[in-house]
C-alpha cells in the first residue's frame, strides 16, 4: 500500500524474486511530494541496488559542495568526494518517486494508481485490502508503505492519537537562482530555527528547492508562514540564493515522522515502512533513505519466511530494523540536542571545520556515507567502512 520510495522498494524487491505484487495509491504518477529532495549516500546506494540510474530522473543534480553557516556568521566548506561516484544529489520526488515505481512496473509488480483503500481485513492466512477502483485485493502480506498517517495502521486500530511528527518543514521552488544556489548545496543554522535549518538544494536548469524545517517542540507550525519572509530577506542568505531570483508556486509545508522504534512495526501479516514507521532522521529529517531500506527489509523479510510463516516474517523485520536503523537514528536524536542552542550549533560547525580531513569525513558522516552510529557498533566495521566509493562509480 503505497507508491513512494518505500513502497516501490519492496515492490522491486518482491517482483524480482518472482512474487505476485500490486501496488495501491490513491495518487497518479508522477505526482508532487513535498519534500526537500536531498539524496544521500545512502539513499544513492540503495537506489542504485534497486537498478535506479541518474538518467531516469530529469531534475537529478549531483553535489559536490556543501556550505553550512553557523549562528555565529562563520561560514565552512564541506566538500564531498570527486571522481569517486556520487555521494549526494538532489533530484524532486515528482522524478524520482516516478523512475522508483516505473522499476517496480518494469519488475512485473501491478500498479494500481488513482485507487483509494477503504478497508482493511486480516485473518491467519490472508489480508485483503478493499479498494474503490479493484474491489478486495487478496494477498499473503501488506506492506504498508501509506505514511506518516497510515490509512492501514487506521483501519487496523492502531491509530497514534493525535500524533503530528517531530518535525515541520517548509518548501519552495525557485528559478533564476543565483550561480552558487544553482550549483551548490547551503544549509544555514539561524538562531531562531534552531534545532531546525535553512536550505537551499540546487536542481537542474537553475532552480533549486529553498526552505526550512523546525521541531515542534521548540516552535509551532502556524508560524512558520511569518518566519518564511523573513528569512528570505536576510542578506547572508538572498545574497546566496540570488537577487534575482523568483519563487515558482506557493511554498508548502509538511510534517515529518522521527520516531523509529516507538511505533508498533507490524501486526498480523502486515509490515509498516518508511513513514507509516515514522524512519526518518530525527537530527536533518531525511527520510529516503530510510524509507527505500525499510521497504527492502520488509521484502526480504518476507521472502525468507514465506507465505505460511507470518511470525518468523514479522519478527525478521523488527529485528533486521533494529540492528540495521533503530541504533542510529537515537543516536542522532541525541546528537541533535547539541544543535538546539546557537552555542551548540556553532560549536559543532567549528569543529567540524577544524581541518581538511574533518570537514571531508563530516560531510560524508552528514549525508549518511556510513551508519550514525557505526562506531559504537563493532559488529558492523569493516575494512573500507570509511573509505567506500560512491554510487555509479
């Protein structure tokens, strides 16, 4: 159930192990996700497993240069390896959700887009889902990739109440941009944002994706539109984004789930990913990458266990979510405390820019080229653990 990154993961993953797959989503691809579109390490990897090439997706834009300014007005490089795959890019969801499910298309799996679900049912050996379009779709598992709001996890009783994210971010498209802006990514530390940033992620043909983020536990969203003009007239940031440049549309917002481990990762038969399992990134908010390897995990999970073994699927999956994001992501939950004050923020900018080989190694741990937590986890080190190349080397 769903048709974004994590939902097209497992569908891939499923199809090609010769699985009879549906995808459902109320949406028509392509469609608009709001998002920042930033694509780590991570996420490159991943996608490129899947069978995802940069020549699918139109607005791809690889990064080399990373600029973040702390509170204090101190400005860092942070460069990304060249000449050594990719290790960052920034590509719209409208594009890469696309490519993502024309794989899963290509793959064998069913897509039934434009489809609304409005009833889910489950007993020992199956799931059926009730669609307006299809009528009841039957199958051994549901994978519930439908996010933060899961229909599934509604129509099964598992509501959160009154859950509205961790985080709350703001977006829009820009043309005209400045030559940096078109070119570079820039993440600004404002004092009044904090622990949130400011961004601004260079697309292709001289656009980028402008925006910012905040916690809801330190700002309320109904403030956020008061924020944004402000923002955007501040000269350290216009200078970079460009005088001349122009918004296309009308900013957006969205929340976003940060709460791996906290909500209930499956129920009978059932499995939830990505959103709907709150993974994202509760220090940047970056959710593809996690989305992508939950729906992977689950596919796999599923497979291994096979239809007559609903236990053995569910419990791999918690387990292999656990061992594989759920250390990390507390990990940077607690590393964010450190961004919560404009003395934490500069701090770590600081540091992080002491040296050559800091600012290298910070902006590849930043954009996720290794676990969050890797060294306090010995059982994931390996040789080339903070020396692999990118993707599409």
């Amino acid at each position: 159930m769903g048709g974004g990154p994590a939902g097209a993961a497992a569908a891939i993953v499923c199809a090609r192990a010769g699985v009879n797959v549906t995808v459902i989503d109320k949406a028509t691809f392509p469609r608009d996700k709001i998002c920042g579109d930033g694509l780590t390490s991570g996420a490159l990897r991943l996608s490129e497993e899947l069978g995802l090439r940069p020549s699918h997706v139109p607005s791809w834009k690889v990064i080399d240069d990373v600029y973040i300014r702390s509170p204090s007005g101190h400005r860092a490089h942070f460069p990304l390896p060249r000449d050594r795959g990719q290790f960052a890019a920034i590509a719209t969801r409208q594009d890469f959700d696309a490519a993502m499910l024309q794989l899963a298309r290509d793959a064998g799996a069913t897509i039934a887009e434009a489809t609304t679900s409005h009833d889910v049912s489950v007993t020992s050996d199956r799931v059926t889902v009730w669609t307006d379009t299809y009528g009841p779709i039957t199958a051994d598992y549901l994978i519930a990739a439908d996010g933060m709001w899961s229909p599934t996890r509604k129509m099964l009783g598992l509501k959160q109440p009154d859950y509205r994210g961790e985080w709350h971010a703001f977006r829009q498209y820009w043309r005209n941009v400045s030559p940096q802006a078109a070119e570079e990514l820039h993440i600004w530390f404002e004092p009044d944002v904090l622990p949130g940033y400011v961004w601004s992620f260079p697309l292709a043909d001289g656009r980028a994706n402008i925006g910012f983020g905040v916690h809801r536990t330190t700002h309320k969203v109904g403030q956020m539109g008061q924020i944004w003009p402000a923002i955007l007239d501040r000269p350290h940031i216009r200078d970079i984004i460009g005088h001349d440049a122009e918004p296309e549309g009308a900013h957006r917002a969205w929340p976003i789930p940060a709460r791996l481990g906290d909500l209930p990762l499956t129920a009978v038969r059932t499995l939830f990913v990505g959103d709907a399992a709150g993974a994202c990134d509760p220090m940047t908010g970056e959710g593809i990458a996690q989305a992508l390897e939950t729906g992977m995990i689950a596919a796999n999970s599923i497979l291994d266990a096979g239809p007559n073994h609903p236990g053995m699927a569910t419990n791999t999956y918690v387990q292999s979510v656990d061992r594989s994001l759920v250390k990390d992501l507390r990990f940077a939950a607690w590393l964010s405390g450190a961004l919560r004050t404009p003395m934490g923020a500069k701090a770590v900018v600081r540091t992080a820019s002491f040296n050559n080989w800091a600012a290298r190694n910070f902006a590849r741990w930043l954009f996720e080229d290794y676990p969050r937590a890797i060294l306090g986890t010995p059982s994931r080190w390996t040789r080339d653990m903070f020396t692999q190349p990118g993707s599409w080397r």
